[in-house]
C-alpha cells in the first residue's frame, strides 16, 4: 500500500533537480537557445504591435509607384 502513495514532500523535491538539469542542458545547446532567443524576440514583437509605429501595410501610395530608390523607400 505504500509503495503506491507518493510522498508530496518527495515530489517537490524531484522537480527543482529535474529543472535544473533541464535548464543545464538547453545552456549547453547553443543553437536551441539562439532559436529561444529568436522565439521570445518574436513574441515581445508581437505583444507590442500596437504600440510600435509601423505603418500601415495595406496602404498604397500610387503616385510613388516606379520611382527609383529613395531615403524613405530604399529599395524604389
């Protein structure tokens, strides 16, 4: 009957160890945290969308179609 119960104080203690471990082992692999990184870049982009200045994509100035490069349309 014992050998069924689990002890919570015995749980709690394997989760911190196996935490840590797995943290341990994402430092160690350099290209997971490169895509954590990108991943979390991405998700503060998100969150902030409406509050960065970004124009509006679906607007479309029509005079200013086929003129060359300029500063505010590097590439025409």
């Amino acid at each position: 009957m014992s050998a069924a119960t689990i002890d919570p104080q015995a749980a709690a203690d394997v989760a911190p160890k196996s935490r840590n471990r797995a943290w341990a082992k994402l430092r160690r692999n350099h290209p997971a945290l490169v895509g954590a990184f990108f991943v979390v870049l991405f998700a503060i982009i998100a969150f902030l969308a409406p509050v960065l200045p970004i124009a509006d994509p679906a607007a479309t100035n029509w005079s200013a179609i086929r003129l060359p490069p300029s500063a505010e349309h590097w590439l025409g």
